[in-house]
C-alpha cells in the first residue's frame, strides 16, 4: 500500500468499512437551483401521505435523477424543516437500513401521520400523485 493510499485509508476508512466522507454538491447548496425544486416538491407533498424519490426528481424537472432527490434531502440545511420522512424508495420502501436509527424514526414519524407502514413499507393507499399538486 502506498503513502497516499494508507492517507486515504486513515481519513476515509478502507473501502468497504462503511466510513466514508459525506458526498456534498460543489458550491453553496441554497443556491443550487435542481436542490431547490426538490425541496419545493418535497414541501409540497401532503400530511399523511408518500411519495417515492423518482417521482419527486420527475416533479421537480430532473427525470431518472432519483440518487440525486436523496441528496438533496441529506444536505438540505435544518432551518427548512423538510417533511423528508415523505419521500420513500421505489415500491414504497423505506430507503434505510431496517435496524438503522433513521428507518425507525422515519417509520414512527409516517405512523404519525396515519401512514401504515408493514415490514418497512408504505401501502399503496398512501402513495401521492405528484403531478396533481
């Protein structure tokens, strides 16, 4: 292993390890104009319902970018209060690790909202169309 690569190893964790640095758009994320119609879309999905990431990127003009509707929600600043817990992985699933801290609070924030999630899943009833908002 050379120099450089034991550096990088040290600071970003081996492949593999699960300790990697953060991916973060270049620039200033508020004034990313594709980050901001998914926040918009993301603002506009009802209480009680769901949305999946590929339907918010289409909504928002960025079809087949669903990778990037999930960045938007990870580096989105706290100050927007985004209902991120509204937006759900292809079929309904909810995107995280079952046994991660996130999935459950994302699970126990739907069921708030009278959300029926099962074995990491949203129904169907829940699902929103979000070409009519």
């Amino acid at each position: 292993m050379t120099r450089r690569n034991r550096t990088h190893a040290r600071l970003f964790g081996a492949p593999g390890s699960g300790r990697s640095r953060p991916r973060r758009p270049p620039g200033p994320v508020e004034d990313n104009p594709a980050l901001q119609a998914i926040w918009h879309i993301v603002c506009a999905i009802p209480r009680g319902q769901v949305s999946t990431y590929g339907a918010v990127a289409r909504a928002a003009g960025l079809p087949g970018r669903a990778r990037q509707a999930g960045l938007a929600l990870r580096v989105a600043p706290r100050e927007l209060h985004l209902p991120w817990h509204r937006v759900v992985g292809a079929g309904g699933r909810i995107a995280f690790p079952k046994s991660s801290r996130e999935h459950l609070e994302q699970a126990r924030r739907l069921r708030a909202e009278g959300v029926v999630v099962r074995k990491g899943r949203v129904t169907a009833g829940a699902m929103t169309m979000l070409d009519e908002l």
